[in-house]
C-alpha cells in the first residue's frame, strides 16, 4: 500500500479571502511576526497497491481534473515515504 499526497494552492495572483482571515486571526490572538498566509487542500489519497509511475500518473490526472480548478489552482503530487 502507498500513500499519494495532493497538495492544491490558490494560484499567488488569485486573492486568498480565508487566508487574510488567518492572518487578521493571528494578530488578533498574539501571534507576532506573521507576514502573510495562503489557505489551501491536502488529499491523502491510499493506493490499493505501489506507487508505480502509472498510478501516480492516473492521480494527477484526477488531481487535474477532479480536486483542483486549474484557472485559479495550482497542485503538486507527492508519494509519501514510509507508509
């Protein structure tokens, strides 16, 4: 078994209202020496079997399609070591 990470990010010119959100958060609970924050989603997605290049490649194309808006989104596919 294997464990495929999706990593999806708001592109950096697409305005991040939740983000700001944290920041003001942080502030406002103590927080210091915060400049900025993006908010975005992590898929952990397990693998019946390897992480061939194949499967990995099948996850981005879902990743592509599925979990993320290409025009405002950006994601990376990571296999995790050590599951």
């Amino acid at each position: 078994m294997a464990r495929v990470v999706v990593d999806v990010m708001l592109k950096p010119e697409i305005l991040d209202p939740q983000g700001k959100a944290v920041l003001g958060a942080f502030g406002r609970l103590g927080f210091d020496g915060v400049a900025s924050v993006r908010q975005g989603k992590r898929f952990e997605i397990e693998l019946d079997g390897e992480a061939t290049p194949e499967a990995v490649a099948e996850i981005e194309r879902a990743a592509a399609t599925l979990l993320a808006n290409p025009v405002i989104e950006d994601f990376t596919v990571h296999v995790e070591a050590g599951v």
